[in-house]
C-alpha cells in the first residue's frame, strides 16, 4: 500500500493533521483497513538554498 509524507512548520501541527487523518480514517475505511492505520513521525533536518 502506499503512503504520503506531509511537512509541518512544528510538532503540535503534525499532532493536529494525524488526528484528523485518524479520525477521518476511522469514519471512511473501516471496510477497507484490517486494524489501526500506522502513522510514523520523526524530525527532518533539511538545509534550503536559494
């Protein structure tokens, strides 16, 4: 299956986005998932340039 990564300015707003995610999961494809979706999180260290 496949999956998607997101990027949040902190750590309370990824909080926010999963448990939407989580809830809207649990709502719309109970028929689909076989138990709880996983979700990973961690930091990312990125340097941009111009």
């Amino acid at each position: 299956m496949g999956g998607s990564i997101s990027l949040f300015e902190n750590r309370e707003a990824a909080l926010a986005a999963n448990e939407k995610a989580l809830a809207w999961i649990r709502a719309s494809l109970t028929d689909v998932i076989d138990g709880e979706p996983e979700i990973t999180m961690g930091e990312v260290l990125a340097t941009v340039t111009p």
